[in-house]
C-alpha cells in the first residue's frame, strides 16, 4: 500500500479532481431530471456533506 499523501500540491490537484467530479455528476444528475425537486435534493445533499465538516471545525 501506498502511504499518506502530505505533498500540498498534489492535495489540491486531488481536491480539484473530486470537486471536477462532483460537479459533473451533479450537471449528468440534473441534466437527466430537470426539474425543480431533484435540484432541491441534490443541494440538500451537498449542504448535508459540508455542514458536518463545517460545524465540527467552528466548535
């Protein structure tokens, strides 16, 4: 197996990719069903992840 990754620069290359992913799903997603309630989940979701993250920081 491969260590821990700590070279900074690849960390954002990584982020960036998960977050290039991220929001091709999210246009595939709403492209296929467009209308107003899967855009509503799918924020919902989105919110959910990053609110987690977020509010165990600020403590």
């Amino acid at each position: 197996m491969l260590g821990d990754t700590c070279n900074p620069k690849l960390l954002y290359i990584k982020g960036g990719l998960m977050l290039l992913v991220g929001l091709m799903a999210s246009d595939i997603l709403v492209t296929l069903h467009g209308d107003w309630m899967t855009v509503v989940l799918l924020v919902t979701a989105v919110c959910g992840v990053f609110a987690g993250p977020i509010a165990l920081f600020s403590m």
